[in-house]
C-alpha cells in the first residue's frame, strides 16, 4: 500500500508539474532572429563566453558577500569527438575517388585537410583561449567579491575526470592562489567527486535514481532536422554530385551535425589554427541547424535531472556548512555543458525548467548558446556586516555573469533572494527528480 500510494503521489506530481509547465507563455521571444543575426549565437555550445556581461546587482546595504559556489563548464577546447574533424573530410576524399564532387568540395577538402594536420592529435584537449577563460574569470571573482577571499578564506575546487576540466579548474586555480594569496586553495580530483561535478557520466557508484524520465517531444532529432531543415540537403549538394552517394550507409543525423559541430567549433580554437569555414552553411542554414542541435542537446539533457540533481544537493549542502562556521571562501565544481545546462532546468534558472507543448516552441526556453565555453552558474552569499545580526542571508544568481531568476520566487528589486527561499525551492526541485 505505501508503495501504490508514493507512485500515486509520484505520477499526480508530475501531471501538475506537466500543465503547470505548458500552461506558462514562452520566456523568451526572437530567438530565432537572435540566432540568424550572430553567428556568435549560432555556434551553440561552441559560443566563446562573452566577458562583457555585466552583474547588474550593486551592493547591499548593510551586507557583505562572504563565499561563493560556482558549476563552470570547461574553457575553450578542441573538438571533444575525433568524427567532428574526419567525418566530412573523410566523406570528400571518398567523393573524389567516385567522382562525386564538385568543384566546391575539392577546395573545401583541402582546407579540411590542411586544419586535420593541425587537431588530429588535440581531440577534446583545452585551448590556449580556454586557459585564459578560466584565469580572467578567477580574477574576476576576486575583483568582484574580495570580502570572500581574505584571510583565513577556505576555497576548494573539484573537476571531473576529463583532462579539459581539470586543465581548467588549474588555471583557475593557479590565478585565484595569486589574486587572493590569503586563501587557503586545495583541488580535487577522483571518483569521490563524481556527484558533484559529472555525476551523468560513466560508471556512477553513486548516481542518484529517480523515476522514469519520459521525453515531452514524439520526433526524434532526425525527424526534427528532415522538418525543421529540409535544406540541409542544398548544403550537401554544394559539395556533392550526388549527396545521398556520398553520405551511404553513415547516419544521416550525425553526418549532418557533425558538419555543424566542425564549423561552429572553429569559434574555440586558437589563431593559427583555425580554418574559415563559415561558407559551409549559408546563414539561415547555419542558423537552422542551430536549432536542430539545440532540439538534440535538449533530448539528450532531459534525462540527465535526476543524475545532476547531486550537483544542486552539494551547493545547497556546502553553502549551509559555510553559514554555520561563518567562514569565507568559494567551493569550485568544473565539468561540462550537459551537467551545466540540467543544472538551469533541474534549479529552474531563468525558467529553463519550463518546456512548451510545441516543440518549435523550445527555442524559447532552452537555447544550447546559454552554456558557452566557460559558461557558469554562481551562488553569490551575502551576510550582515554586522555580526549576530537576525537578518537573512542573501543570495543572488548568476547565470554567466548576469542576474538570474530561481523559479517564481520573487527577489528583490536588484535580483535578491532569501537563502531560505531558495534553499527550499532547490530542495523540492531535487525531490522531484530523485528516489532518496
């Protein structure tokens, strides 16, 4: 019986969360327009972050910020999957020996050739541009709060066991330890920080369970791309006589994305390496097919809720231990845009909860350029200057620098909140996704 009643309980739950989450307008409009005008926009998770954003939230009366914790995707890098640069190369040299190419592809295939020569032994390793992400973005946060990191401030940092994330939680590190050489820095690495970095990856021990994901969407991303993107074949057939030859018996969702991941990530590599290859899309191409990746990323992200909700859990768990002790610091997490975008729909950051009937309509909500290279969510506490004062502590959210919203709790009119709010608000996020 206890157990009808929680699948009970389980199942009315998620129906109230479903209407709630249809009934609501789209967050945000001109997406699509956004995109088509900046190709910036368009390479998605290639996007290099955008230092100019600006924290609108002055200071706070009466209050000082006294720890930060912060989930930050890994800088700049090479391409994480050798097929980004081999897939369509591969394809045009098999083209020239059917004769099955036209002119176009010949010349593209020796620009291909030429940055194959460059990245074939660098697959997923941090750029130059990756490192110097992470040091201005320590230096940053000294600069912004260096109440937080004065002497006596503990600061701890993990990554997840890719060598990118843990090549930038270095660089991170390295220049927080020279901005703030008060601070006491130690930096983690193992399977024992799982949870708190890529808990959605591997061979979890730990990994949370949680009840049935079931994807909101009936068409996969190849029947999204055919629908949404009938042109890709135009983009194919500027390189091939005949394109479906030339694609054979490979997927043809990959291919095509694969194509897209290869000239939206020539954004993250160094000068001197990079190829322009911005002619391979037109820009309503380009654009285009932005939104099917984004539709993809989005599937494949959905189920990560429950797995990731360990990362929500450790910031709410540490940020309580800090109050406590009243000591200063930050605690670090670096890891990766499929664990940093399920943190924006698992704490319902800036509505990226939410997700309409239409899938056309997921634009609105979920868009993939929101997780950059370096991109970062930070928990930025505030304490009254004036110890055993009865006032809350406050939080503000930082989605890449700039203000975020939590749910529908109301901040103030700068973006505050009560840490009691939001606490209680992640906490029944994560309790919805997870069987503890």
């Amino acid at each position: 019986m206890e157990m009808r009643n929680y699948i009970f309980r389980g199942i009315a739950a998620a129906v109230a969360v479903f209407t709630l989450q249809v009934a609501l307008n789209a967050q945000r409009t001109g997406v699509r327009e956004e995109v088509l005008d900046s190709r910036e926009l368009g390479c998605g998770l290639d996007r290099v972050y955008d230092f100019s954003a600006v924290d609108q939230a002055g200071k706070i009366k009466g209050y000082e910020p006294f720890y930060v914790s912060h989930y930050g995707r890994h800088g700049s890098r090479y391409a994480y999957s050798p097929n980004t640069y081999k897939n369509l190369l591969d394809m045009l040299v098999e083209a020239e020996a059917q004769d099955n190419i036209t002119a176009y592809g010949k010349e593209l295939k020796t620009r291909l050739s030429a940055l194959y020569e460059k990245v074939r032994y660098r697959v997923g390793d941090l750029t130059d541009r990756g490192w110097e992400q992470q040091k201005k973005m320590a230096a940053g946060m000294v600069t912004d709060y260096p109440s937080a990191f004065g002497k006596g401030s503990e600061v701890t940092a993990c990554a997840s066991s890719s060598i990118r994330s843990i090549m930038s939680m270095t660089s991170f590190c390295t220049e927080l330890s020279r901005r703030a050489p008060k601070s006491e820095i130690i930096a983690h690495q193992g399977l024992e920080y799982i949870q708190f970095t890529a808990p959605n990856m591997g061979k979890n021990p730990f990994r949370y369970k949680g009840p049935e994901s079931v994807f909101p969407y009936s068409e996969s991303p190849l029947e999204f791309m055919q629908r949404r993107f009938p042109e890709y074949r135009n983009m194919l057939g500027r390189m091939f006589v005949n394109p479906e030859k030339a694609v054979g018996d490979r997927d043809l969702f990959w291919t095509i994305d694969y194509i897209y991941m290869l000239a939206a990530g020539m954004n993250s590599l160094d000068e001197g390496v990079q190829a322009d290859l911005s002619d391979i899309f037109t820009p309503e191409e380009f654009a285009a097919m932005w939104e099917v990746d984004n539709y993809m990323r989005f599937e494949e992200y959905y189920k990560y809720r429950t797995s990731c909700s360990s990362i929500i859990d450790d910031i709410v768990d540490k940020a309580d231990a800090r109050i406590a002790s009243g000591s200063e610091g930050a605690d670090l997490r670096f890891g990766h845009d499929h664990c940093l975008l399920t943190l924006f729909m698992i704490g319902d950051i800036d509505h990226f909860g939410h997700f309409p009937a239409n899938a056309d309509d997921l634009v609105y909500w979920f868009q993939t350029f929101r997780s950059p290279m370096a991109g970062n969510l930070q928990f930025v506490f505030y304490r009254p200057k004036r110890r055993g004062s009865s006032k809350d502590i406050l939080v503000k959210v930082l989605l890449n620098g700039q203000i975020a919203t939590v749910g529908d709790i109301s901040p103030d009119d700068e973006g505050i909140y009560r840490w009691s709010d939001v606490r209680a608000f992640l906490k029944a996020r994560t309790a919805s996704f997870t069987i503890k």
